[in-house]
C-alpha cells in the first residue's frame, strides 16, 4: 500500500507523465531504485537498465544517455557535481529532460549551474527517509532566480496521504520561519526496524496531532527524522 501510494504521488510529476526513455542505474536494493523502475514499469515507460561498470566511468556514462536518448535520470548531489565537472559540449547528453536529485543535501549553486548549462531540463529535488518509503517531499520550482534568499535547496511540499510536523523539543509546532525537527506520518511510514524494538519505539512514537480521518486508516504514528527543517511561508519545506 505504501508502494502504491508513493507511485501514484511521484508519477504526477512533470519528470514522469512527460518522459519515456527513464536510465535505472542504482543498485536494486537501495530504496531509490523504486522511482526509477517500479514507478516507470507501473505505467508503461521504457527503464533502461546501467550496469555498475558503466555508472562509474561517467564519460562512459554519457555516452550511455545519449545512445539510449534516455530522458530522466536520478542521481546524487555528489554525482551531479561530477557530471558538471566531465559534460564538455562534445558529450553532453542531447535527450535529457529531467533530473531528479536526492540521498544528500543539494547543492545550489551546482544546481544553478545544471540550470544554465539545461536551461529546458526540469530538476525535481525529491526528499525522504526510508523509514517512510523513498519520498515524502519534492520541489520542482526551478526557474531563473527561485533560489534567491533560500538558505538551501527546499524540500518542497509534502506528499499525498501525508503529514508532515515541525516540532520544537517539546514536542509542539513551530511558527512558519522557525526551526524545529521533522516529523512524519501518514500511509508511507514502515511498521519499524526488524529485530529492534527499542529503536523503533524511539523513532516511530504516537502521533498526537493524528484526525480522527488518520486514525481510520490507522496512521497513528510518526517518523522522527532527525532532520532540523522550517516551514516557508509558501508552505515548502526547508532544510537547515
């Protein structure tokens, strides 16, 4: 259920409904492998499978993107340094038409960068912890000038059947503006860590603030992620 929920979510972005050709190259049982493969397969794209060897020799790799036309790729912050450091005008990739960035905390100005070098190719900055399945939040606001003033790369906005809390150490909501830790619920959040009981019991505690809507469906719990992020007034969400 929580699959389907994230697949129904991711799928409605503009990187999906409107690309075909999508380059699978993380490993299979990473949870980010989920976007680029069950997703695609659930409505009918063609997933082209990068093995290992090729992922890792990146001019190779961009050889791979053009050959295939591949459209869509997803990758690390990290990897997406070491693409724009290897893309001459004599390798760049000619089909690519969206980026989906995750795993780590972006970097803006090499986004900025990406920009100016695919002013046409979307970027999705796609967060979430695998405790609550692949992805809770995504921004795809990307145009000249919309990082001005952000201290990071934003989040975005939460996902479908999801709650997202801004919490202070006491436990309650922070104003828009202020820092607090993030919390999860909602239909993404797994049932805990296998054989830790204690560590589950720390991390996936009640959720105080659940609707008697959440309770029907038996969200009652939340994720605390660890992660220090603010609400912007625009109701994005930011990483600090």
């Amino acid at each position: 259920a929580s699959i389907m929920n994230y697949n129904t979510w991711i799928f409605n972005h503009d990187c999906y409904s409107q690309n075909q050709h999508i380059d699978c190259s993380s490993s299979m049982v990473f949870d980010a492998t989920v976007n680029v493969l069950l997703t695609p397969l659930c409505y009918g794209q063609q997933v082209f499978i990068c093995s290992k060897a090729i992922k890792q020799d990146v001019k190779r790799y961009l050889d791979y993107l053009d050959k295939h036309g591949i459209e869509l790729i997803k990758i690390t912050p990290t990897y997406l340094s070491i693409l724009l450091n290897t893309i001459t005008e004599g390798n760049r990739p000619t089909k690519l038409k969206c980026i989906i960035i995750g795993g780590e905390k972006a970097n803006k100005e090499e986004l900025e960068k990406f920009m100016k070098l695919y002013p046409s190719c979307k970027i999705l900055h796609h967060y979430g912890p695998t405790e609550t399945t692949v992805g809770v939040t995504s921004f795809q606001d990307f145009n000249e000038g919309t990082m001005d003033g952000f201290i990071s790369v934003p989040l975005g906005k939460v996902a479908m059947n999801t709650r997202a809390y801004v919490l202070d150490n006491y436990g309650t909501p922070v104003p828009i503006g202020v820092v607090g830790e993030l919390y999860i619920a909602g239909a993404g959040l797994a049932r805990g860590y296998l054989n830790m009981e204690e560590l589950t019991r720390d991390r996936f505690v009640p959720n105080p603030f659940a609707t008697a809507a959440d309770i029907e469906k038996g969200h009652t719990r939340m994720y605390r992620t660890g992660d220090l992020v603010r609400w912007l007034p625009d109701g994005n969400l930011e990483f600090i």
